[in-house]
C-alpha cells in the first residue's frame, strides 16, 4: 500500500488488481446482502393464540412456554403430534410475563394461517381465553411498532377467526382489548 501511495511510478499492477477484486467483492456482498435484507411485502398481521390456557402468572410450567417451545411442538413430526414444519409458524411470540420473542424471521413466509401466509405476520400470544396485562401491553406495542414499520392501517391487523371462520384462534376480542384507541 505505502508503495501505491508514495511512489505511483512504481504502480504494483497486482496489488492495485487484488483491491480493486477485494472492493467489489465486497460491494457485490454488500449488494447480497440488501437483497437479503429486502423485506417481505407485508399486507396483513395476523393475531393467533397458543390455546395453551389462561394461567396466571407464576406457574412454574405455564410460564416457560414460549418461542423455544413452540418451535419444537411445530417441528415435531406428524406421528409425534408435532407439524413437520421447517421451523416455528409464528413471527413472534408473547408470552404470558408478556416478554415478546422472536419466531421465524420478519423476511421469511409463515406458517400461521393458511391461505394468508404469504404477504402476513404472525404473532401468537400464549394463552386461549385472556391475555394477562403484560401480554396486552407487548402486543400492543408490537403492533404499533409493525404498523409503522410495514406502513399498515388497523385494518390489516386480524384475529385468525376472521381470515379462517372455522377457527376460535384467538380467544378474545382483538378489537376491544387490543386495538380500541388505534387508528
Ligand atoms: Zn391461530
């Protein structure tokens, strides 16, 4: 480098081949990269539960259920119960201390509510009937923060019931409990 830098006469044609080489390489990384990071076309945000129960807080079994959990229950196989999926079918996971966790990456299709995986998030809040507090709050946040990140109106956020009329998922009203002041 001090030899291109001090004595241009004395050009090292390989040195200067290899940092040209070595920048677009790492452009063409960089390229890779943003490509990767392109995120989803994101329409929908789809609101699911575990119907694991309501338990209070406190439960020694019931509070350890989370994204770990799920994701093991989603890749079991069919004859043990489990889904055979690649990975959890969720985007995120609440749960009910109302710590959020991440599932499958944002950029990655789901596996949550069929026919609406494609352009959708999927966030399950572990529980049936009632989220606790600390569920709502994280919810809450969470969708704001998605609703702003994926340009989204209220509208797009749906209770699984809605988009598959044969479900119960989730068990309460998402529109009251979580949405009520969203515009
Ligand atoms: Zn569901």
């Amino acid at each position: 480098m001090k030899r291109l830098i001090g004595k241009m006469k004395v050009v090292d044609f390989d040195l200067v081949v290899s940092l040209l080489a070595g920048a677009v390489s790492v452009r063409d990384k960089l390229m890779k990269k943003r490509k990767r990071a392109v995120v989803r076309n994101i329409n929908l945000i789809v609101i699911h539960c575990t119907a694991t129960g309501d338990y209070p807080l406190g439960h020694l079994y019931f509070d350890r259920i989370g994204a770990k959990q799920i994701r093991q229950s989603h890749m079991a196989s069919l004859e043990s119960g489990g889904r055979n999926f690649d990975d959890i079918g969720y985007h995120f996971v609440v749960r009910r201390t109302g710590l959020l966790e991440r599932g499958r990456p944002e950029s990655v299709q789901g596996a949550h509510c069929y026919g609406s995986n494609e352009k959708s998030l999927g966030i399950a809040y572990v529980g049936t009937m009632k989220p606790t507090d600390g569920q709502i709050e994280t919810m809450r946040l969470l969708l704001r923060d998605l609703m702003q990140k994926y340009h989204l109106t209220k509208d797009q956020i749906k209770p699984h019931c809605e988009l598959n009329p044969h479900k119960l998922c989730p068990g309460f009203d998402i529109y009251k409990t979580l949405l009520w002041d969203f515009k």
